[in-house]
C-alpha cells in the first residue's frame, strides 16, 4: 500500500511575519521563496509558505505570493517596484564601496549598504535591461570604466605588436631576459599582465591575429628562444657532440649530464627525450644510451644483452681454470666477458631474465646440475671434531683462529667459515647442537670469544690498576695497552665498559675517574703524576662520577 503523503499543519500569518522580521533582523534582507529553509521551524521553507500563500492553503489568507505579503504588511517593494535610480546615485554607492573596501564594486559584491536592500546585482540587472530609469544596454562594469576609469575586462582596449615588443624590450633591459607567460604584471601598462597578453595572442582577441603567442612573437622578432618550438639536431651533429662529452670528460653522457657544452641553451635530458618521442627530427622509441649503444657500442644497461647456459658454463670452467675455484655471486668481474659480473649473472638466474628463463634459480644451482661444485645444501655433512680440525689447520698455518670472514677453509677449498658458522648456527648439515663458530673455539681451544666477554668488577678494575701504578708509577688510561694478569684484554676494552656500563658493571665511569678517586685517597696530586692529569682530562667524558 502506498505511504500516504504527509500532511503539514496550518500556519498562522502573525507566525510568518514573526520568522520574516527575524530573517530581515538577521541578514538585512526580505526572504524570497528561493531563501532555503527557515530557521527556527521544523521542517518549514519559504518556498513552502510561498506556495501556502499563492493558494490560500494551510489555513494562510490567498494573497498572492510571500513578495505580496511583504509588501501589504511590512512595505517591502516588489524587485521590479524598486526606487527609481539616477547614474550619479550609482556612482555615489560604488565610491562608498571603494573607500570602505579598497575595490571597486562587481555585480557579485552583494548587499549595497544604505540603500535601503538594494544590490549591486540588481543594479547590474537594471543598467542591461534599462530599468528604474537607467540606461539600458550597459553594465556596472562599463559605467565604471567609463565614469571611473575602471578597467573592464569584457572590454579591454586593443594591442598591438609593436607595443608588445615595447613592452618586452623594456622587460628585457630590466631583467636581462625575455617575458613569458609567467612573468606577472606588465610595469608600462598598468592592469595588464604577460599571461593576457599571451592568451589575447593565442585566441586572437583585442585586435590581434589567432594562432600566435607571446613565445612565437618575441622569437621571431627578436630571436628570443622558444622551448615550445625547439630548434632540430641532426643525428651527425648529436653525434659531435657526443664525442666531444667523451674527450673532454672521459665518460660517455648521460640524460643527468646537465646542458651541452656546445649549445648550452640544449641539455641532454631534452635530447633524451626527443629520442624517446621522435622530436627535433630525430627517430623515436630511442634514447640517449641506446644510441650510444648503436653507435659507439657503449653497454646500455636497459637493454643488457642475453646470457646462454652454454656461455656461462664456459666462463665457469676458464674461472675453475685460473683460480682453482668454481665461481660464486661474489667472484667479481667476468674477464672473458667485460661489463659482466658473476652478481650480475646470479641475478639474471634469479630474476628469470637475459634469456635464462626456467630451469636453475641461482649460479649456485646451476653449477650443481652441470656437476661442478656441489650445492650448499647437497654439500657433505658436518661434525664439530671436524669444524675443530680445520680450524687447527688455520691456525697452525697462520697463526690465528679463523672466523666468520676467514673465508675458504685452508684444508678443504670447497668450504667456507662463513658457511660452516651458517650450518652451525641453523642446525644444517647434521649439526645438531645450535651454536657458533665463536662459540665453539670459545669452549674447545678457549678463543676469546668477543660476543661472550667475561663479567668485571669495579674491584677487579681498580686492583688491576693498582698494580700498574707500582709498575709504572702512572695510573692506567684507555691508552696503556694489554693488561698482563687477564690475557686478551686491554684497558682500552675496560674504559669502554666503564663508560657504558657493560659486562654486568652496574654503575657508569671511566679509567680517569677512578684514577682521581683513588690518587686522592693515596694523597697525590695532579702535579705530582708526571702527565698523569692530561691524560686524565683527555680521557673524562664530564660525566658523573658513579664509582663507590
């Protein structure tokens, strides 16, 4: 069933008067029926009374319309029974608005004040239709211009070319460079700028031919550049060019290499892109480093060419050959192919590109399927009696413990200590107990292990200091080297802990600040410890002493 229309209740006309007096009171006009909704009310809109109002519904008299009303009980004239004008009124108004505002009036400025709810709209309106005693056919605009001076902009005073380029070359004797369409206000002609200047060129308006502009104009007639229009480059003379970069700065350039030396007014970012769209009569679908390719075979990193598994493997065996060693991501340069590097071959496996799509994934796995060098993960298995015997091998051979970046394992060329820490640390290769190549030296041969660092004392520090000071007669600093009685450590390692509390030390200091702590107490002064006291400020932080 359809809803039933809603039916509004009846008004009483002492309650319209009431809402037009607050609508006068709160705006300084008379509501019309296009005034929106009426606040105050639930629901209720001007254009609902007026229509009440119209047919005598809701229990409001028929008078006509809410405008009729307004007239009948507050004496509001209907718009077309308003006060006649005289153009020295309008003129009067409009020079008010100028010395309250600053500007002159326009037919959107609103309310005129003082005249009684007279707009500047409908003052407009009665100059073009010639009503309430005006001349017709004009306009606010117009009458301003006319009596004040006042530019119109529906009717601007022609141009001419020679007074554009008057105006130009003054510019130009001002700025050292032509205008463009940017260039703001025109100094020798107040009111006009450069951007309607360019757009009376382009549309051929004020007097002016169609199809010109400001660029076009001041380059033909006085030479200036257009960007708009740029000039052509032969490919013979961008190859000159070209060659001159490269002799002069011994690299090829590029479209980041800023203007060209040889016509600075060019750079070679705008060669770039006309290569790319076939502009300034060069081909298209091109660019900077393609045609460097093509015609000075310089490498374009874009356009990289294919790689064939045949290729690598050959550059693999001359590797294996040269060094020894099957190569990995990080084996550098490819002599047999310049430009090419063994990270850039694993790339291309791994991203499926150079023509290497399917098949291995990495450089690593395709020496493994051409039986080359075992992968990783198919490498032999593992024990820590094994780990440890390499590792004395290391050492006896050089005379130091390897670790993580010792890289291949001196008695098994296939390994690598960063590998081996790898499998250690994941469980890999049947290690079962998860540990670290540090940490497994650490417990069977007692290498320092640097991560696990014994705890210190403040006692510790301070009798070890001591014991220095009857050595050397000097207090220790962060300088004095490695400490005799703890094997592996120095004092540069124990002012470091000091000063940011490490290795279970509770408190913050330093080496200088327990020296003067304890030279005090001992009864020395600064001037009696040689360079003691230098030494010491060199090696306070000011912070807070935090020693006991």
């Amino acid at each position: 069933m359809a809803e039933k229309k809603l039916r509004r209740r009846p008004l009483d006309v002492r309650d319209v008067l009431r809402w037009i007096d607050a609508y006068r009171e709160a705006t300084g006009r008379w509501p019309t029926r296009a005034s929106g909704d009426i606040p105050g009310t639930f629901g209720e809109t001007w254009l609902a009374v007026d229509k009440a109002l119209r047919s005598g519904r809701r229990n409001l008299p028929c008078v006509g319309s809410l405008i009729k009303l307004l007239a009948q009980e507050r004496g509001a004239r209907p718009l077309d029974q308003r006060p006649d004008l005289t153009i020295d009124q309008v003129l009067v108004h409009a020079d008010a608005w100028f010395r309250r505002t600053g500007t002159w009036p326009t037919r959107t400025s609103g309310l005129i004040p003082d005249s009684g709810g007279d707009t500047w709209s409908a003052i407009d309106a009665a100059l073009h239709q010639g009503r309430r005693t005006l001349p017709g056919k004009s306009s606010l605009a117009r009458l301003l211009a006319e009596h004040r001076g006042v530019r119109n902009k529906q009717n601007l005073p022609h141009l001419f070319e020679e007074q554009i380029l008057a105006w130009a070359d003054a510019w130009y004797g001002r700025t050292g460079q032509w205008p463009n369409a940017d260039s703001g206000p025109v100094p020798e002609a107040p009111g006009e700028t450069w951007m309607a200047v360019d757009t009376a060129l382009r549309a051929g308006a004020r007097h002016l031919t169609a199809g010109g502009s400001l660029a076009r104009l001041l380059a033909e007639k006085r030479g200036a550049r257009n960007i708009q229009d740029p000039i052509d480059i032969p490919r013979e003379q961008l190859l000159v060019w070209i060659d001159a970069h490269h002799e002069r700065t011994r690299r090829w350039p590029t479209q980041y290499s800023g203007p060209v030396q040889e016509a600075p007014e060019i750079s070679w970012a705008a060669i770039n892109h006309a290569l790319r769209r076939g502009t300034r009569t060069l081909p298209g679908g091109s660019s900077l480093a393609e045609l460097l390719r093509i015609e000075r075979g310089v490498r374009n990193c874009q356009a990289l060419p294919d790689f064939s598994r045949k290729q690598i493997r050959t550059w693999a065996i001359a590797h294996h050959q040269r060094t020894g060693h099957w190569p990995d991501r990080s084996s550098g340069p490819i002599p047999e192919a310049p430009g090419e590097t063994w990270r850039t071959v694993d790339q291309a496996f791994g991203r499926q590109t150079r023509g290497l799509r399917g098949g291995a994934s990495s450089l690593a796995k395709f020496l493994a399927e051409h039986g080359m060098k075992p992968h990783q993960r198919d490498r032999p298995p593992l024990s820590l009696k094994k780990i440890v015997a390499f590792a004395d091998d290391h050492h006896e051979r050089t005379g130091e413990w390897p670790h993580v970046n010792s890289g291949r394992v001196l008695a098994d060329p296939r390994e690598r200590w960063d590998l081996i820490d790898n499998a250690l640390r994941l469980g890999g290769r049947h290690l079962t107990r998860r540990t670290s190549l540090a940490q497994l030296l650490a417990r069977k041969r007692g290498v320092r292990n640097l991560q696990a660092l014994p705890p210190l004392s403040l006692e510790q520090i301070v009798r070890c200091a001591r014991l220095y000071l009857e050595r050397t007669g000097a207090w220790p600093t962060y300088k004095s080297g490695p400490i005799p009685e703890f094997p592996g450590e120095t004092w540069s390692g124990w002012d470091w802990a000091l000063r940011n509390a490490k290795r279970e030390l509770t408190v913050r200091s330093s080496l200088a600040k327990l020296g003067r702590k304890h030279l005090a107490g001992l009864g020395w002064c600064e001037g009696c410890n040689g360079e003691q006291p230098r030494q010491e400020r060199e090696g306070d932080t000011g912070q807070e002493d935090a020693t006991p």
